[in-house]
C-alpha cells in the first residue's frame, strides 16, 4: 500500500509538472517561451499531429504559432496559414450572420420558423412544431434532434442537398422549450432560414456580410481544391488518418479558417475591430500576423454588429445539464457561457469532427481570448491545459475545461488502484497453487451461483472492451485518450482474473475430497 500511494503521488507530481505556467504578472516574452516549450510536449504526450494557437490581447491578434504536420505520411508541416475545419465554431459565426438579419428587422427571435421557411415543414409528431423559434434554434432548446453525426463526404464526390439532410434529420425528438439539447439540425435550418430571407446562397450570404467584413478573407463554408496550403488530414483518436471531406450541411459545422482569422473573429466578439475599439469606428486597415512573425497583406476590418446586438450572442438564454454544463454552465445564441471565479464572463465554443477538433475563449470585458485547431480527436486534455495556463497567465481562474485535467488525475487513480488489486490477488492466487499444492481444474461445477455469475460478468466485460476498442469514436476516450486507454487494460485484466477465478477452483487440495470454495 505504501508503494501504491508513492507511486499516486509520484504520477500526480509529474502530471502536474505544466503549473509552473507563467503564472500572473509574467511578461508576454516568457508565456511565449513556455508554450513553444510545453505545446510540443503535450502533443507527444497525447499523440496529437499537428496543433496552430493564436492569442488576442486587448482585441488584438497578439501572437500565433504552429506546431506538427499536418500529413504525418508526407511530412508536410502545419502552418498559421494553413485553412482547417473549424467544425462547430462554424455555429458561433453563423449565429453573426442570423443576429445581422434580427439587427435589420428582417427577423423576429420569438417568431416562429415557419413564418420565414417555406421550403420545409417539421413532420407530424407529438410536439408543438410552431413553438420552434429562431431564439431557440440558436440556443439549442427547439427540440430538434442531434442530427446525423459522423458521415463524411469527398468534396468531389456527389454530397446530399441541404434540404435532403434536413429531411432526413429534421424532426423534433422533445417539446420547444423544455430545455438544452445540442442540434447540429438546428443550426443547419438557421442555415435554412438566411437563404429563405435573404434569397442567397448561405455561404454567399456568410462571405459578403459576415466574413469579409471582419476580415476572413481567407475563410469559406464553401471547400476548394485549389487552397494552397491544402487543407491538412485529420487523426481519429486511434491514430489513423482521415482524408479532407465535407458535410451536406454547412451552418452546424462547414466552415474552413486559418486561425488567423478565427482569431479575427474574436477580436470582433469583443467589439474590437483591428484593434481599435468599436465606438466611433468606421473601419480601419490593419497588417495581421504571418506565420513568420511579421505581417501580410493588409486585411479591412468593419463594424457589422451593434453593441446591443453582439452582447445577446452572449446571454445566457438555457443552463447546460450533463457532463458539458460541467464545463459550460449556460449556453446563449451559438456560445457556451460561463463565469470565472471573480465573476468576469467567459464565452466560448468548440467542435469536433471526424478527426479534427477546435476552440476559442473569450473574455468580452478585456478583449483577450485564445483560438486553438488541431487535426486530431485526442486534443481535449491539451485544450484543457492550454486554457487552464492562459487563464492562469491573464490572471484568471481556470476555466471549466480545465477540469478534464482533474478527470483525468481520477482516472489514472482508478487505474493504479485497479492494477494494484489485479496483481495483488494474482500473487495470491500464484502463492497458494504453488505453497498449498492446490491444481487447477477447468469446472464451473464448484461454487454454483457465484462463479457463473463471475464467469458470465467478466465475458460480457471482455466482449464490450472488444467492442469499445474496435470503434473508431467514443466520447470518453476522446477525452481522457491516454488514462481511458490504461483503463482499457487494467480493466482486461480484473475480468481475466475474475474468469480464472469462475473457471479455476482453487479449493481443490490433493488427496482429499472437493470442497466447495
């Protein structure tokens, strides 16, 4: 026991080794050298590809590095410049595009859908179709189902028409109203909604009235093969690469960015726009960050949401329930919302794909925030570090994220204490058929009830960590990759022990009648 609480201690000491993280009152010359440091080092110890990080201070793009590649086969590396799937972040910015139409009248928030969607009508079910709003639509408390997750498409092979999807995904699994569930469906009819109102292709619409006037000139909802850098490969959370796809849908999930320009993004969130704050403002020409340091073509950034506006983006309209209210307590239009310990809001959103994963942290009150993509599904834990340092470095408490590092520290605790057990038993068990001359006798006749209740529970364990290993996603080792995989295996060794022990009597003493054990 003393080994087993050394070795707890020793564990913890070297997972917690990433505190010393510049913490507040460090200059940004020394937060810089720690992550060009540290980064490297969570990627070899999550096995991530390739990872790119922008910080804004001040509503300014302050800084972006990059790091890995973003084709492990060709060696090709990642870059600042390099466009990424965003994935869900893509909500965050359609939520701008939605809020410009209730900015200019043309929407009513607590209108139902259907006053402005001609082209698609919710199927018959035991729910009130017209209670689905656009406020609740961009809160994810419409009702609608998750949607389909997972199918991923050539971008030049032949993809399924928006309304095709809609069709297919586009009903209500709850009442409008009764509380949060995440839909990408829901997003995609938001998607739906600006092509009715506005009479424009959604990506056409997104590019002139939100992106190009904030300044993402180099962001698409629509893929091209003609990207130079071309658009890098994902990693499953197995390792095993993922060739570029697209989905039918964009509004949810579709958008392409450098994360520059996702960057550029949250410096608008927090009314900045360049650099200059919004009052007054006309627009202004600004030279952003290259992947050198130094700056590219100059970029026109303009106004396109009101103060008054922008702030509902970040009300929180729902509390989140379930393991991501855990992280993110409250969600308001195409942002999860929380409060820091000081009572300074926080607003954020992530995504995850096949392969690819995303996130962005703002605090509107300062105009700081961070931008991370990566192309691999194994990156939770080095989001949660990352987030945790730079809060820690602008002189904030963690953020909710964060606490998938504790998680994970349970985890490997779970799994010392399983493997603990495992082996104490064994040697017991080795020490008796040795010392006490005891033989093994393949039966499940001795013992009745208990050893085939044993026998049945440790196959069926056995068979679902055959099953859990063979998918190519699950949520939970996307999150705890390492520690899920460890418990994979010290779990596979208590239901083999747990089989020895219903096939293997060991009460069967030489020379002497059975015993029942």
């Amino acid at each position: 026991m003393v080994l087993y609480v050394f070795g707890l201690v020793a564990f913890f000491s070297v997972v917690n080794a990433s505190a010393d993280s510049r913490e507040t009152g460090a200059s940004w010359e020394e937060f810089n050298q720690y992550l060009s440091k540290q980064v490297p080092q969570w990627m070899d110890a999550y096995r991530i590809p390739g990872v790119v990080v922008s910080l804004v201070e001040g509503g300014k793009v302050l800084w972006e590095g990059a790091w890995g590649y973003a084709d492990l086969a060709k060696r090709r590396p990642l870059t600042v410049d390099t466009r990424c799937r965003v994935e869900s972040i893509s909500k965050s910015v359609t939520a701008w595009g939605v809020m410009k139409l209730v900015q200019q009248g043309r929407l009513d928030l607590d209108a139902p859908i259907g006053k402005y969607v001609n082209r698609f009508r919710f199927p018959d079910s035991p729910f009130s179709a017209e209670r689905v709003t656009i406020r609740r639509l961009l809160s994810h408390t419409a009702g609608l189902s998750l949607g389909t997750i997972g199918v991923r498409y050539a971008p030049d092979g032949p993809v399924p028409s928006l309304m095709e999807a809609l069709k297919k995904d586009g009903y209500l699994v709850s009442e409008p109203g009764s509380g949060f569930s995440y839909s990408n469906t829901g997003f995609n009819l938001l998607e739906l909604l600006i092509e009715e109102v506005t009479g424009q292709e959604f990506s056409r619409y997104m590019e002139k009235e939100i992106l190009h006037p904030l300044g993402m000139r180099r962001s698409s909802y629509v893929f091209s093969p003609l990207w130079d850098p071309p658009v890098p490969k994902g990693y499953s959370a197995s390792g095993n690469p993922i060739p570029v796809y697209v989905y039918p849908e964009k509004g949810a999930g579709g958008l392409f960015a450098p994360v520059g320009d996702i960057a550029r993004f949250v410096c608008a969130e927090g009314g900045y726009t360049g650099g200059l704050q919004e009052k007054g403002f006309e627009g202004v020409n600004i030279s952003p960050l290259n992947s050198s340091g130094g700056h590219s073509q100059e970029t026109f950034i303009a106004p396109v949401l009101e103060r008054k506006t922008r702030e509902l983006l970040f009300e929180p309209q729902t509390p989140v329930p379930g393991l991501y209210g855990w992280a993110f307590p409250f969600y308001g239009f195409g942002h999860f919302i929380e409060y820091f310990s000081d009572g300074t809001k926080a607003v954020s959103h992530g995504g995850q794909g096949s392969g690819w994963m995303s996130h962005f942290h703002l605090l509107p009150s300062t105009g700081d925030g961070i931008v991370i993509l990566t192309n691999s599904q194994r990156s939770w834990p080095l989001f949660a570090y990352l987030l945790r340092d730079w809060a820690r470095w602008k002189g904030y408490s963690s953020p909710g994220m964060s606490r998938i590092i504790l998680g994970e520290w349970i985890l490997w605790g779970v799994v010392a204490g399983v493997l603990f057990l495992c082996g104490w038993k064994g040697l017991v068990f080795i020490r008796e058929m040795i010392q006490k001359k005891r033989k093994l006798s393949l039966t499940l006749r001795h013992g009745g009830v208990p050893r085939m209740l044993a026998f049945t529970f440790s196959v069926l364990l056995l068979l679902f960590l055959g099953w859990a290993r063979a998918q190519e996603y699950l949520f939970i080792r996307s999150v705890f990759p390492n520690t899920v995989q460890a418990l994979g295996v010290s779990v596979s060794l208590s239901a083999l022990l747990l089989l020895a022990y219903a096939l293997f009597p060991r009460a069967l003493p030489v020379g002497r009648k059975h015993d029942h054990a």
